[in-house]
C-alpha cells in the first residue's frame, strides 16, 4: 500500500462512526482517510509521511454548520461592530468612534446590540440622533430579526406617523405614533433597501475574512442560510462563484436559495435555475430556505396560542406565518419533487408544526426521495409533534448557544410564552428520544460561530460565561457524544456531504485536533478547549 501523506498517532481519535468510535491512530493520502485504527497504522509512515503526535490532545471529524450567513458575519466584522457588550453607553461610544473614524462613509450600519441592553427591547432613534445626527444610521440587533434607527434614516425612508406597518413586520411608534427608531422584521427592508450596495470586493473580502475564523473555530463547512436579496442585504451567491472559481473558497458550503416571500410558485423555475448556476468547486446551492416566521423576543414567532402580556394574561398576538399554510404545503410538494432541500426558519410551535405539515404533504405525493428537509432554530416546539420529525424523516436543525438562562431569555421571553410553553424551548433531549436527527449550527452572525461554545450549552444547558449555576431545563441536555454527531455527521448529512463528518477509510480528510480530550475532561470545561489544527481535505487550513 503506498505510503501516507499524513499521519495521526497515540491517539486519542474520536470517529463519529458507530463501527468503530475511538481509534489511536488514523492516516490520510490525498484528500481522503486511508487507515484508522491503532499501532498498525504506523506501517504506512514513509519518508514523506508528516506525523502528527496527538499526545493530550483529541482528533475529530470537522466541524460543519447547518445555518449560518458567513458572508454577511464577515463583512460585519469591518462595519460598526456592537458585539461583546451591552451597556448603553459602549453602544454610543462605540457608533460614535465608527462615525468619526469613517467620515466619508454615507451611511452608519453594523450592528450585534443586544434587546436586553434596552427597556422592553426596544433602543430609540433619540439615543442614535445624540451620538450621529448628520447621517443616516442603521444597526441590526443581535438575532437580526431588527434594525435600530435614527431620525435621518427614518426620514431618508419616508417613515412617518402615517406609514402603515408592512405585512410581515411592525414599526415600533412612539405615543403619538411617531416612528421610535425600532423597526421589527420585514419593516427592517423599509430603511434597508436604501443602503448603498456592498460592492464585489468587499463581499469577497468577508467571505475570506470569515472563513478564516471559521477555520480557526474547526468548521470545514457549512450551509449559508440566505442566498438572495433582503432588506438591503445583497445576494452573495456570486461571492461564492468567484471564490470556488479562483480555489480560495477552501471549506465546504452548500447554500439555500432563499423564498421570496412576497411571490409564489411562479418563483419556482429561477430556482431551478439557479441551483443550476450556483455550482462551482466546493460550492453547489441544492436547498431553498423558508423563513416562516419571526423570533420569540418581538413576539412574530408563529405559536399555537397567543403571546402573555405583561401580567400574564392572554393578548390577541399569536405571531406571524409569514407563507399562507395551505400555500407553504403546495409549494414545498413541487420543491421536493424536483429534488430541493427545504430548509426553514421554524421558530415558534406553530411554524413548526406548518412546516412538518408541508413536509408531510410533499411525502404524501412524493414519497420519501430523501432530501434532508430541515427546521432550523426550533426555539418552541409542541410535544405532539416530537415525533413526526423520524416519521417524517425531517433533521432537527439546533441552535445550542441559545438554550440558556441569559436576560433575553428571562425578560423578554419567558415571562410572554409563560410556564408551561417556556418549558417545551429547546427540546434536544426529548427529540433525540423521539427519534430525530440531530444537526447543528450557529445561525452566526446572531451568535458565535464557535462550535465548542456550543457543544458546551448542548451539554450543560449553560452559558459558560454565566456568573450564575441556573441549568435551562436539564432534561434537555444532551451526552457529549450525541452533541459531536449533531456538529459534525449531522451536519454533514444535512449540507449533502455523505463522505464527510465521520472518520471512516475512503471519507474525506476533514479533521480537527483539539487541544485536549473533551471526551474525558468534566462537562463543565468544554469550551475551555481550544482547536490547534483544522484540515479540509488533508489540507492544513489552520494551525496555532
């Protein structure tokens, strides 16, 4: 047998593969994995061979991502950056410096800011007016499902008193009804639409930025979660064409086409298209994501029965479906028929249970043609439907970090969904015993991107940073090596990426090496650990 080109021994190696999960040894030749086992693999050491020791230290498949928006993340990074704090004042402080640092710049966007930061949620138009009063400024919170703007923004946009709120979105108001400065969902697209386009460069340049982070973090690859314009936003799908085209795009991605909801069926045949555009190296875009309702926090997830007030009573909001059901059942049919993915934004207990819906009807005409359909965030899901997700043969796409006492949980969400429903949030546990697939990801730039962040809530069910022991529903936490499959197999599975995700001879030589054996040290310490080395097909795409 020829010899290897790389080689990892005195374990230990974590596969993800049930035949055989823990090895000491495991080779690479090319881009694949030729050997893993224990002292036998030594004999394929040549004189060319790279040995790496792993004494104290684990290997892992590579991490992927089921639900991320890496390009947007990475061009935010050069933008006013908001994150890694919530006190009111840094915000200011921090908008004013962008503002004065960037004079020629016409606009002020960026964003991360947290709802906690402010009462009920909601920051105004005032506090951005005191720190930048010339320009127009615009700043997404922190889940992105809101913008946070001042009085020349507003009035660049022609948003007055009179406006009306958009079907999918709402315009926070002042008394008088004055708009406040906080613009809720589709109302973001309102300001949005008006800012200047990021040009070709700059697109690529955050793609590069963040895939050099992600590298860092151990991703190997991932889903994109929106290819198309939104609210400003533009389409990064030619940013990936460019970067598969020229070899710098080095990990993974598989990229979800997004579903203009404004339009209908008639849409169909340009996805069609485009699915046929979009596929270069080690890019392809085979899913349609579905955005079919909002986010807990500003009460536009989609819920079985209606949002608590503030003295916990019943109000008339039950949240938004922002795709009609009986439509959203039809539409998914004709996808899965020829061969998408659908990937939805399920957050509520009723997106989900629409979303299995539509699932199950395109079964019903179809049959099950495998296409991985998949309900990303799942924050509240009804215990009905716990297990239609393995009948249905529908992936449970989590998003860990975010099972955890923090104040946008306890204050803002909580208290509105009220005891019992507040109980039925990130239900990880209950999914795996109903006998769903796990795969999991970060909806970054909403939350880190760091995968052993979140295999530590997934675990814990607590933020690591946290000064307090509160465990958010502990029966829901899951076994580490259930959590691993979800970042890496499962993930894997749901991007379309069959030979990736389990170190088995013949998969590709993704691999990571962790600076210690989190298999073995307490729970309690996982996101201590630190990732030394990343490889995409025997690759070295990062080391420490």
């Amino acid at each position: 047998m020829a010899k290897a080109d790389l080689v990892f021994t005195r374990g230990p190696v974590f596969t993800v593969d049930p035949a055989r999960t823990r090895a000491t040894s495991l080779a690479v030749i090319g881009d694949r994995i030729a050997a893993v086992g224990h002292d036998e693999v030594r004999e394929l050491v040549g004189p060319g061979t790279e040995v790496v020791d792993l004494t104290g230290k684990l290997l892992i498949p590579g991490f992927q991502d089921a639900h991320m928006h890496p390009v947007f993340a990475g061009a935010e990074l050069a933008e006013c950056d908001l994150t890694e704090t919530v006190t009111v004042d840094d915000y200011l402080a921090r908008i004013r410096a962008y503002a004065d640092a960037h004079p020629d710049r016409e606009w002020i966007t960026g964003g991360g800011w947290s709802m906690e930061s402010f009462e009920g949620g909601l920051p105004t138009r005032q506090l951005l007016d005191a720190v930048v009063p010339d320009r127009p400024v615009l700043l997404a919170n922190r889940d992105h499902h809101g913008a946070w703007a001042n009085t020349r923004a507003l009035e660049l946009a022609g948003i007055t008193a009179a406006t009306p709120d958009p079907a999918d979105g709402r315009i926070e108001r002042e008394p008088d009804g004055t708009p406040s400065g906080m613009l809720q969902e589709g109302a973001t697209s309102l300001v949005g639409r008006l800012l200047p386009p990021s040009t070709p460069d700059e697109l690529l340049a955050g793609l590069l930025r963040a895939q050099k982070l992600l590298h860092s973090l151990g991703v190997t690859g991932w889903q994109d979660a929106m290819l198309g314009e939104l609210g400003g936003r533009p389409d990064p799908s030619d940013t990936y064409l460019t970067a598969a085209g020229d070899g710098s795009l080095t990990a993974r991605v598989t990229g979800a086409l997004w579903w203009d909801r404004a339009r209908g069926a008639e849409q169909i045949p340009e996805l069609v298209a485009r699915r046929e555009k979009l596929r270069a190296g080690r890019f392809r875009a085979t899913s349609v994501k579905i955005m079919q309702d909002g986010v807990a926090e500003n009460f536009t997830a989609a819920m079985t029965s209606p949002y608590l007030d503030g003295c916990g009573c019943a109000t008339a909001n039950t949240g938004l479906s922002f795709v009609e059901p009986g439509a959203l059942r039809g539409y998914v049919t004709e996808l899965d028929a020829l061969g998408f993915q659908v990937h939805f934004h399920a957050l509520g207990d009723r997106a989900v249970r629409e979303a299995l819906d539509a699932i199950e009807s395109a079964v019903a005409a179809n049959g099950h043609r495998g296409n991985r359909h998949h309900l990303a965030h799942l924050q509240v899901v009804h215990p009905e439907d716990l297990t239609r997700f393995a009948a249905l043969g529908a992936l449970a796409n989590i998003q860990p970090l975010w099972a955890a006492h923090e104040p946008q949980m306890d204050d803002l969400t909580i208290p509105f969904l009220g005891p019992e429903r507040s109980a039925w949030q990130y239900p990880f546990g209950d999914l795996v015993r109903a006998g769903a697939t796990l795969v999991a990801g970060s909806d970054w730039p909403v939350s880190s991107p760091d995968p052993l962040a979140g295999l530590h809530v997934a675990v814990n069910r607590r933020d690591p940073e946290a000064a307090h022991e509160r465990i958010f529903y502990p029966e829901q936490r899951l076994d580490l090596p259930t959590a691993l499959a979800a970042y890496t197999a499962g993930a894997a599975h749901v991007n379309g990426h069959d030979d990736a995700g389990s170190l088995r001879v013949g998969n590709l030589a993704d691999l990571v090496v962790l600076d210690r054996d989190i298999l073995t040290a307490p729970a309690e310490e996982i996101a201590e650990a630190r990732v030394e080395r990343t490889y995409v097909g025997g690759r070295l795409v990062h080391s420490l």
